[in-house]
C-alpha cells in the first residue's frame, strides 16, 4: 500500500506538468524586443552610465582641488583685515590715479553705524546674494566664466565682497585662475572669522 501512495503523487505530479506546459502552450508566444529597440536601450544605458561616470569625474577633482586651496589658505592672519590701510583713490578726467586720500585716517565702524539704505544699494551693485553665500558665489562666478568664454577674454570677474576684502588685504594680483582659487579659499575661511556684519 505505501507503494501505491507514493506512486500516485509521483502521477499527480507529471499531470499538473503537463497541464501547466499546455497552459503556457496557449497563452500569447512571448515577443521579442526589435533590433531598434534594443539599440536604443543600450544607447540610453551608455549615455546615463558616461554622464555618471563624467559628473562623478569632475566633482572628484573639483573636490581635490577646492581641498588643496581650502587647506593652503587656512593659516592666514585675519587680524590683517582691522590692519588694512585702505584710502580713496583720486584719479583725474582720463582715469590716471593723481593719489590716494584718507589711508592714514582710516575708521573702523561698525553696521550699525551705516546706514540701511546704503547697505541695500551697496549690496544691490556688487554683491546681491551677499547674506546666501559662503564667501564666494558659485552662481555669479559661473556666470562670469560664461560671460568670459563668450567674449573670449576676462570681461567679468564674479568675485563678492569678501572675495574683493581678500584681494585687498592679502595682496592678491593678476587675472588668471590661480588667483582666483586663492581669493575663493581665503574668502571662505574669511567668513568663518567674521559675522557677515
């Protein structure tokens, strides 16, 4: 009797196979994708895969290097900016400097001594996202890349107000990228010192 039982589920068993091969026998042949399909698919795959790759590849040297200049301007003195002998410059009607005025009387005040409306028309003229941004403005020196690429030679600058401090107080000189990584880093590490105010 055992025997019989096994041999019975073993029966059972290739029926219901037979049964669901009949069942897949019936229903639709599967498709298969077009030549053209498949190409498109593997040409979108390249794309999303070298766009990746690409994006993944500048961010890690953007990174390397925004590091390298972050960490060469960590240790400057920031006790320079209070020490900056700033003056006005007096040039005559072709635009030669003729000297500089009021180095030597030089004020240090502070934001509430300024008024509002200068403050908002100061910003509004060089540096609108002033409060936003952490020293350097991403946008308006992607701007000023582009606008330089344009006209094929540096028409804009794109650097803040802290990027201009910076400049000013370390001596910073010439128009070409090195200097500007240099003003970006110690702009950043500026606003870490000191309040936006």
């Amino acid at each position: 009797m055992d025997e019989e039982n096994k041999e019975k589920p073993a029966e059972e068993k290739s029926s219901k196979d037979e049964e669901s091969t009949a069942v897949l026998s019936e229903e639709a042949p599967a498709k298969k994708r077009s030549l053209g399909l498949r190409l498109l698919i593997c040409f979108v795959i390249f794309l999303f895969f070298t766009g990746l790759y690409l994006t993944t590849g500048i961010l890690a040297v953007g990174g390397g290097v925004g590091w390298y200049y972050l960490d060469e301007n960590f240790d400057h003195d920031f006790n320079r900016v209070s020490e900056l002998a700033a003056g006005a410059r007096v040039v005559d009607a072709h635009g030669n400097t003729i000297g500089r005025i009021g180095a030597t009387d030089r004020k240090l005040i502070t934001r509430e001594d300024i008024s509002p409306t200068f403050v908002d028309a100061l910003l509004a003229a060089e540096d609108q996202r002033y409060f936003v941004h952490p020293g350097f403005d991403p946008m308006g020196t992607l701007r000023a890349a582009i606008a330089n690429y344009r006209a094929e030679t540096i028409k804009e600058g794109g650097s803040t107000l802290t990027q201009q401090l910076a400049r000013d107080v370390f001596g910073l000189e010439g128009k070409h990228i090195e200097r500007k990584l240099n003003e970006i880093a110690i702009a950043f590490w500026m606003e870490r010192e000191y309040s936006k105010d």
